[in-house]
C-alpha cells in the first residue's frame, strides 16, 4: 500500500519558537494532503487541505498565520506553527490522496508537538 | 458540529467474540465512509471503506453493514482478538478526495 512519512515524529519547543512538520506520500504523487491536529483522547479534526501549487484552505478557527502550510510538489507538504504555545500541544497528523479516482486517503505517523 | 456520531465510545469484547461500533450521518452528499484503527501514538490506518451503492463489504474479519435509508454504517469484527484494542474511527466524506469527517472514536479492548 501507499505510505506517508511525516517528520519528525516528535518535536520539544520552547514557547514562542516556531516549529516545520514534514509530510512526504514516499510512492505516490498526492494531488491533496490534509492536516489533522488530535488532543488525547478525542477525534481528528480537520485542520486544512492543502493542494499542489494553489494556497491551502483551513478551517473555521484555524488561523491561517499561525499554522502555515505549504504544499510545494506532489510528493511534500510542510506544515509550520508559529510562535508556537503550549496550547498548541497536540498531535498532528497528515493524510495525502492522490486521485484520478484513487479510492483511499493514506495517513502519516503523526508527530507529537510538545511546547514548554 | 459532529456530521458524524459514533458508538459507543469504549467497548470490551472477550476473545473469539464479535466487535460491533455504529455511526450515523445527516449529509446525504456523503458517499464514501471508512473505518480506521488507531494504536495509540500512532497515525490512523484504513481497516475497509464502503460506498452507499452496498449494503455490505467483507475483509477477512472485518464488515461494514450499510443502510442508506437509515444514514447508518457499522463495522463488525468477527473472533475479536486481543491485537485488536485499539481505538476505531468511522468516517465520512462526499468523495475519497474530500477531507474525512471523522466520528469521536470507540476505544475497543478485546480481554484474553
């Protein structure tokens, strides 16, 4: 099956740095990727899709300045947290598609953000 | 809003039984709808996924009932075995390619 890595699957920061998570589709051009964040013990919800060469479009709440994300080829999407705080304390997660039809959405490892 | 309501929330299964979660949607544009399994720390992974044209898919242990009627899919898991707690996530969206709205999860352990 497709695989999705996401770097680094776990990240300490300081309160106020910014941290850049990696997602990579490994055998597969991904035509859209999302992101996910998930508190423990809750559900993912949705935090952006993001499409090759074209802005991303987030969610009701999420502040597009805060959480940037890039998704410069078909193989790559990066997700930055800005002056990041410790209630951006969470895990995230991305998921890539790669259409023409393709049935599956294929979800990364997760990374695991911790801000002190 | 949660498009998609899932239970129950935890379940505890002996070994050899059967598993069984449900999830309700209201959006009747949705036509696709996954099941995913979740170990702890881990990223989501596809178990079976299901389009309203079935009733019903089968993979090895694993099943999802579909009623379209009654805006209700469920996943059962056959000989349940320990390997199998983790958390289960029912899914929807209006295509494979749409951002999935995701269930609150069902936290399964199967005793020995």
């Amino acid at each position: 099956g497709a695989v999705v890595s996401q770097h680094p699957s776990w990240v300490i920061c300081k309160s106020g740095t910014s941290v850049k998570i990696e997602c990579r589709s490994l055998d597969f051009q991904a035509t859209t990727m999302f992101w996910y964040r998930q508190f423990p013990k809750q559900s993912l919800m949705l935090m952006a899709t993001s499409n090759e060469g074209s802005k991303a479009t987030y969610e009701q709440g999420v502040e597009k300045d805060k959480f940037l994300i890039n998704h410069a080829s078909l193989t790559l999407s990066t997700l930055t947290v800005t002056s990041a705080h410790p209630e951006d304390s969470s895990f995230y997660i991305c998921s890539a598609h790669h259409g023409q039809g393709a049935d599956t959405q294929y979800f990364g490892p997760g990374t695991r953000l911790t801000v002190l | 809003q949660q498009q998609v309501k899932q239970s129950p929330q935890s379940l505890i299964v002996q070994k050899g039984g059967i598993s069984i979660i449900n999830c309700a949607y209201e959006n009747t544009a949705f036509d696709y709808f996954p099941w995913y399994q979740q170990f702890p720390g881990k990223g989501p992974a596809l178990l079976i996924a299901i389009r309203p044209d079935v009733s019903e898919k089968k993979e090895g242990r694993f099943t999802i009932s579909f009623n379209k009627s009654a805006k209700q899919f469920s996943l059962h898991i056959m000989d349940s075995q320990p390997g199998d707690s983790a958390t289960y996530f029912c899914a929807a969206s209006k295509n494979s390619g749409y951002a999935l709205n995701f269930g609150k999860g069902t936290s399964l352990l199967v005793t020995p």
